[in-house]
C-alpha cells in the first residue's frame, strides 16, 4: 500500500513539474522589423525565464485587425505609432503602463517624456521607441545623384511601371494631402478628401503593384524594373544598398510622413513581462542596435544621420478613419 502511494505522489510530483515547465510564461510580441533582434530575445528570455513569441506585420492595418480579432489576447505589446491610440484604445485593446515600473524612462530624451497623444484620461500607453518617416527611394543610376527632389514622379506618367506604393490607408491618403500642398493632413473636408481620392486612383494606373512589408517591397524592386518607391521607411534603403542597388532615400520639398513608434501593453499583458520589455527597449545598448542596423531614429540620444526632422509632418490621429479606409478600398477597387 505504501508502495502505490508513493508512486502515486511521484507521478503527481512528475506531472506537476511537467506542467509547470511546459506552462513557462510568454511575452508576444506584434511588430515591424527591427524591434525583436534574436540577441534582445535571446537576452530577455535568460533574464526573466521566459519565452518571446514575435509576429512580424507589414502594414498598420494588419497589426490593428489582428489584434482586435483576439481582443487584445494574442499579444502582450504591439508597435504602434502616436497617431493610433484613439483608435486602439477607443477599441478597448489597450491598458495604461505603471511609470513606476520603467526604471529606464528617465533616459529618454526629455522630447520623449511628454508625447501628449500616448496619455489618456490620466493613463500612459504608450513608451517611445523609434522614429522615422515615410520618404521616396529612387535608383540614382537612372535618375542620377539628386535627380528626385519631388513627390510629382509618382504621379508623372512617364514612370507607369516603374513604381511600387506601400500598402497603407492612412499613410497614402496623408501623404498624397501633403503632396497636394493641403493645410492639415489629418483632418480633409469632402472635397479635399475628394481630390486625394482621385490622385491616388490615377495614380494607381502608374503603379505595378502595393506592398506589404519591408521584405516584400524590396523583393519586388530586387526583381527588376522598378526604379520608385513609396516606402516604409529608411530601413529600406539601408536593405537595398546591402542588395547591391544603387538607391538614395529623400523627404521631397512638399515634405513627408513622420512617425513615432511607442510599445504598446494590450489588454490581454502579461503585465509584468510587457513593462520588462519596453524598459529594456529604451536601454541606450538597445537602442544603439537599432540605430546601426536599421536607421531608426533613437529616444535616447541624438540619431546620426537623420537630420531632416523639420521637414516631417507628425502622424496625428485621423478626422474618421473608417471614412480614410473606405475610400482607400475604393481606390483599390478602382480600374
């Protein structure tokens, strides 16, 4: 009899331990390239017993539908910019971070510590992380050291075919506005909406194809035959040129998209996980890494190279945005 007790007390002890390991908590993530390197997860993972889960995304659109269709479950932090948290948190995907646990939150650049659009109702949602624009990449063998200087040659017709556009509702209706000279590009009347609609719809007579991602953009242009690019950002060009393309990044004179990326805890966190991995992402080491091998710009120190700040217009959150996804459908659907 004593016997089978403790047999029966081994395989419980087994099974427990068993479950235990298998039942080893996880920190998922939802992002765009550059903000889950192997050796931050290898480090984190060390560090805190735990497993990194990354679901890399290749638009804004993408990230918000999978987040919202688990109601915020299937993802600890997602990568959003300043422009979204209406609409994130107006979906109810989103809860507020406790400053106390963001031991490297004083590091920021003081520019970093107020970014009024991540506050809401007296809660933060938001840690800076990254920013950057949204420019035109160009081949300077056919259009030569300094041949682009506009956003017209995406809409020149003498370019059909050899253009390529990034997938996004928000970003090609914001950009086209400020191609367009429009005073405020978050918030169109009718007919200003009207013009960027049509704009974009001829211009899609002129485009191969739209992309999603980082990868996929630069495997269409690695292919051939494409020489312009709406892009998703100066990581883009950093890839090409270590393709072998010949390829400048520029902000036209009209200017450009500027975006500042924060992690952002969802409603389902692990909280505890999730204020680990925002604190360690706005570690100066960090952060420098990023920099070096995307060219992202850094909230913690001045970023090299990306010296054209002035000439971005900041995302800010849209005047309707199921009216922009409507009409960016439509222009889809266009012939």
């Amino acid at each position: 009899m004593r016997k089978f007790i403790y047999s029966i007390l081994s395989f419980i002890f087994i099974f427990s331990f068993a479950f235990s390991a298998s039942a080893a908590r996880e920190l998922s993530l939802g992002c765009f390239e550059g903000y889950a390197e192997q050796e931050w997860i290898d480090e984190f993972e060390a560090k805190y017993d735990a497993k990194v889960k990354v679901k890399y995304v290749g638009s804004v659109d993408e990230l918000f539908a999978l987040t919202q269709a688990s109601k915020g479950e299937d993802f600890d932090l997602v990568s959003i910019d300043t422009s979204l948290f209406p609409r994130y948190h107006g979906a109810g995907l989103l809860k507020p971070y406790d400053k106390s646990k963001l031991s490297n939150f004083s590091g920021l650049m003081s520019a970093f510590q107020n970014v009024k659009e991540v506050e809401i109702d007296g809660g933060y949602y938001g840690v800076p992380i990254s920013w950057g624009s949204l420019g035109l990449i160009y081949d300077v063998d056919e259009f030569g050291e300094g041949g682009v200087d506009s956003w017209s040659v995406m809409h020149d017709p003498a370019n059909a075919g050899k253009m390529i556009v990034l997938d996004d509702t928000n970003n090609n209706i914001v950009n086209t506005a400020i191609y367009l000279g429009m005073n405020n590009p978050y918030n169109l009347s009718e007919a200003e909406m009207e013009n960027v609609k049509q704009t974009l719809i001829d211009q899609k007579k002129l485009v191969v194809t739209y992309f999603a991602g980082f990868d996929e953009g630069n495997q269409i242009w690695d292919s051939g035959g494409i020489s312009l690019m709406f892009s998703m950002g100066e990581f883009q060009e950093v890839a090409l040129r270590d393709m072998g393309h010949n390829v400048k990044y520029i902000i036209p004179k009209e200017g450009g998209i500027g975006w500042l990326d924060t992690w952002a805890m969802t409603a389902g966190a692990d909280e505890e996980l999730a204020h680990a991995w925002a604190n360690f992402f706005i570690e100066k080491s960090t952060q420098e890494v990023m920099n070096e091998r995307y060219g992202y710009g850094t909230v913690t120190h001045e970023s090299p190279g990306l010296d054209y700040a002035g000439r971005l217009n900041w995302l800010q959150p849209a005047e309707d945005f199921e009216w922009r996804n409507r009409v960016w459908n439509e222009v889809k659907a266009s012939n």
